[in-house]
C-alpha cells in the first residue's frame, strides 16, 4: 500500500500561495506548520519502517498531525476569506 503525502501543500494545493505568504508573516501560522512538517517527517519515516515504534506512539502522532492540519487549515481558511471579502 503507498504511504500517503500528507505535506499542506499536498493537502491544500490551491492554498500554495496563501500557505507561503503565512509562513512569511504569522509567527504562530509557522510555528505551527513547523510543528506539523517535523511531525508529518517522524510519521512518513515510522510508516515507511525507516524508524520502528509502538502502534500506540504512531497513531498517537497521527492524531497530533491531524490536530495540527486542523489548525492550519482554519488559519488558511480565515486568510483566504479575509482577502476575498
């Protein structure tokens, strides 16, 4: 089975631009999306068997990424209607 690409561009490839001016001038939006990049390496390497942990840990990590995809799309969605209002 072929492991996913869960990177936010991947995720939200019509937002590249938006995704690019964030990380650029919101301190917390690259923050977060540092946190989410880290985690989303930890997670693809786990699932690739480079890295071997408990099933436990990675669903765990799983949940985190996922969390964290939450937010960064909120805060896209927020930007992306601020702009076009």
């Amino acid at each position: 089975m072929p492991i996913e690409k869960h990177d936010l561009i991947h995720e939200f490839p019509e937002s590249k631009d938006t995704i690019h001016k964030l990380k650029m001038s919101d301190q917390h939006f690259a923050k977060l999306f540092e946190e989410y990049h880290n985690l989303q390496h930890e997670v693809h390497r786990i699932e690739t068997e480079v890295e071997t942990t408990s099933d436990e840990y990675l669903e765990t990590q799983k949940k985190k990424r996922l969390s964290l995809k939450d937010q960064l799309s909120a805060i896209i969605k927020d930007y992306e209607a601020s702009i076009t209002s």
